[in-house]
C-alpha cells in the first residue's frame, strides 16, 4: 500500500487529476506515515510487551496491570513521533493526551480479562454454544 501510494504521489498526475493532486498528496502522504507507524509501534511495543510478561510472575491479571501501561507506552512512543512529526505542531501534547486515555483504559482491560477467565471458569461459554 505504501510503495502505491508514494507511486500515484510522485509520479506526473492525468491532466484531468492536476486539480486534486495536492490534496491527494496531503491525505495519502499521512496516511503511509500512519501505516508505518501502526505496524512498528505494534511490532516493537508487543514484542517488549510479550518480554515483559514471561519475567512477571503471578496471576494473568497482575501481569496485564504491569505489561499493559508500559506496552501502551512504547506504542505511544514510537507511533506518535513517526506518523505525526512535522504535521502536527504540538506533538508533545498529542504524544501526552493519548498516553493518559490508553492507560487509563488498563482498568477496564484487566476487568474485561477477569470476566472473560470466570465465564471460562465457570463453563459460561461452552453451555451457550
């Protein structure tokens, strides 16, 4: 996708597609930026994420509480700068803001993992199916 992207970018435009260029141009050039940043910030974070969790001893939901902040953390580290660097002026902020709402949200993971390993438990699910 990126490799047709920077393609239909860089190469001369059909007259009639002059008028769009720029904007063709503004969008998709985020957009590869956006890709690439998605796939390494989730390679990196994930495989220091799965490190992490094979030294924590304990429960599942105690090392979800310890390996979820910082995995979201390196994600945010690496995806923010790669995709948005240059584009946004404030990415310090922007870096900050996601920061606090993805781990904010490692509460409601770990409550999704306990509900999920009693109705396992319990044999919720496969009296359903």
């Amino acid at each position: 996708m990126f490799i047709v992207n920077w393609l239909v970018i860089n190469y001369p435009p059909a007259p009639f597609w002059e008028s769009l260029q720029g904007a063709f141009a503004s969008i998709m050039g985020v957009s590869a930026r956006v890709a690439i940043a998605s796939i390494t910030a989730f390679l990196v974070s994930e495989t220091y994420d799965v490190f992490l969790v094979s030294r924590i001893g304990g429960g599942v939901l105690r090392r979800v509480g310890y390996s979820d902040p910082v995995a979201m953390t390196i994600d945010t580290l690496v995806f923010i700068p790669i995709a948005f660097y240059g584009v946004v002026p404030n990415i310090w902020l922007l870096m900050a803001s996601q920061l606090i709402v993805k781990v904010s949200l490692v509460p409601m993971t770990m409550l999704a993992v306990w509900i999920n390993r009693r109705a396992l438990q319990y044999g919720y699910v496969a009296s359903r199916a």
